[in-house]
C-alpha cells in the first residue's frame, strides 16, 4: 500500500513538473520576456489576465494527479500480463522505439478527435467541457485545464495505447513528453510555424496553433489534436481555419502591423 502510494507520488510530481516546465518555459519567452518582440505572432489580440493563468495552473494541477494514476494504472502488475508492453529493450528492433512513437501519436489522435467531439455533446459540455474552454485566448498554462471527469478521459488513451501495439516504457515516456510539447505549441496563443510550411505537403496533414486557437475561439469545429485528417474526413474543419492562418503568416511576414495587445479585464 505504502509503495503504491509512493508511486503515485513520484508520477504526479513528473507530470505536474513536466507542465511546469515545459508550460513554463513557453510562458517565459512568450508572455513575460519577448511579447512585444513577438507583437506579429500573438494570434489574437488580446492577452488573457493573471486570474485566468491561475485558473487553469489549478485545474492543470488536479489533472496532473488524474492523468498520473491513468498512466501508472496502464504500467500495473494488475493488467501487464494482458498488455502488449515489453520491458527488454531488444525484444524488438531498436528502430521498433522510433516508429511505434508515432504510431501512438496517430492512435491519440484518432482517440482524441473522436473523444473531444463527445465531450461537445450539449449533455456532456457544460458537465465536462466547459471547463477547458472557459479559457477562450488560451496560453500554455491551458494545456492541462480539464474539468476532474475529461482528465479521466484524456488519461484513459494511455490505456488504450498499451493494449494496442508492443511498446517499451521508453516510449510510453517519449509519448508523455511529445504529447505535451504539441500540446502546449497548440495553446501556445501564438503561431511559430516557418514561411513556408503553408506551401508543403504537412500543411495539409499537420494541425498548427492557429487551428486549435479558432476551436477556443469558436467552440466548434477543429477537434483534432496533432492532424487535420480527422476534421477534414468528417467535415468538421472550421471554414475560417486556412484564411486566418493565410492572415497570421501575412501579419508574420507580409510587414502588416501586430495587433495592439490589450490586457483583458
């Protein structure tokens, strides 16, 4: 009892220090040292107040114990024996490591649009949803800001990875951490993409802060996570997406002026 309560402990300190750091450290150069550098990449015009900054570290915090107990509930003793993880690391190709990564991006994404458009469900919105979207200019403080019941959903995919393909935890871990940093590149409120990625191939695969900026902003449409290819199957991608991504990337670096940024009361 007392060793599972440790493990809890250690796994919920990794997840709420993974959020602070890597949160952090884009809300260091984003928000507090270089905002007006970056004027040209804030993609709406206004900053979000400190009350919603602690807002959302709150509820962040309380995910980071959900999705913590999700994750180590997926590693138990209790299922292994039914699961597809393999704890020897030359029980499959190295090359294995690199490649179920991204084949467990590709099931999250799939797992997470459909999941996020139930949680839109009119029955299910206000009782779960809301709460993410109470934050609508989000920051990288949004990231994990779910209502108690959403963050069991959000977890539960960890359980549904390890059932779905041989994986090592060294990928489970590579997972929890690339997971995060798109994560918090999608909330980010500002747009990095280079010039020319809008005249690419992954332009038309890869979703940017832009797109999931509109969904907070709209509250429809838009509901994938890393792709577009969900969206764009089912008919959900907002009309607005490409045009307002088109007037970003010319704010960028078309020489119009940044918005003029104006701190919400």
């Amino acid at each position: 009892m007392n060793q599972t309560f440790e493990n809890i402990i250690l796994a919920f300190l990794l997840t709420i220090g993974r959020y602070f750091l890597i949160a952090g450290i884009f809300f260091l150069v984003f928000y507090l040292l270089f905002p007006k550098s970056l004027l040209r990449n804030k993609i709406q015009g206004r900053l979000a107040g400190t009350a919603d900054f602690l807002r959302e570290i709150l509820h962040s915090s309380v995910s980071s114990m959900v999705l913590a107990v999700m994750a180590l509930l997926a590693l138990s003793e209790g299922i292994r024996g039914y699961t597809f993880i393999y704890t020897d690391l030359h029980a499959y190709p190295i090359w294995w490591v690199p490649v179920s990564l991204v084949l467990t991006l590709v099931v999250h994404d799939t797992y997470f649009y459909w999941m996020h458009r139930i949680l839109h469900h009119k029955k299910l919105f206000k009782l779960t949803h809301l709460v993410h979207h109470q934050s609508t200019n989000p920051s990288p403080w949004t990231s994990y800001s779910f209502h108690f019941l959403e963050a069991i959903a959000e977890g539960a995919v960890m359980i549904v990875l390890v059932f779905a393909m041989p994986l090592h935890p060294l990928t489970l871990m590579l997972f929890a951490l690339s997971s995060f940093v798109i994560n918090v590149y999608g909330h980010l409120g500002y747009e990095i993409m280079p010039k020319g990625f809008r005249n690419t191939f992954l332009f038309e695969i890869i979703n940017t802060s832009t797109f999931h900026n509109l969904h907070h902003q709209k509250f429809r449409g838009n509901y994938g996570l890393y792709l577009r290819v969900w969206d764009r199957l089912m008919k959900t991608e907002h009309p607005d997406y490409v045009k307002d991504y088109d007037r970003m990337q010319e704010k960028r670096f078309g020489n119009l002026p940044g918005d003029t940024l104006v701190k919400a009361k």
